[in-house]
C-alpha cells in the first residue's frame, strides 16, 4: 500500500535547496514519488507502509534541512 506523508521544510530557499530534499528522500527504500512546492515549502513523499516517517525526517536533516 502506498502512503502519502506530508511536511514543510521552511528552510529550502531556492531550486538547490528543492534538489538536496529532493534526491535525499528518493535515496530511501520504498520512496515512490517525491513532489516538492518551493513557494509553500511543502514536501510530499508517496512511499510504501513499510517505510518510516522518522526514517523520512531523518534524511531531510541529514541533507542539512529542518522538517516540520
Ligand atoms: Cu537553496
């Protein structure tokens, strides 16, 4: 089953902030679709049950970014 988990990520600033989140979140096993609005700061992440949330989070701070 997939599942949609949502965030903000207030510190993305600009299309290379976007590319960081973006590519840091795809890396995770069972990331579908990764859809992200630089102008709203929202992150959306189409991913397998089996995927975690924090596991989700955690890759966002890992690539220098703050989740919501
Ligand atoms: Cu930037």
């Amino acid at each position: 089953m997939i599942e949609k988990t949502e965030f903000k990520v207030l510190d993305m600033h600009c299309v290379h902030c976007v590319k960081h989140v973006e590519e840091s979140i795809k890396k995770l096993k069972g990331v579908k679709k990764v859809k992200i609005d630089l102008e709203s700061k929202n992150v959306t992440v189409y991913h397998k049950d089996k995927t975690k949330v924090e596991e989700i989070k955690e890759a966002i701070v890992l690539s220098g970014y703050t989740p919501e």
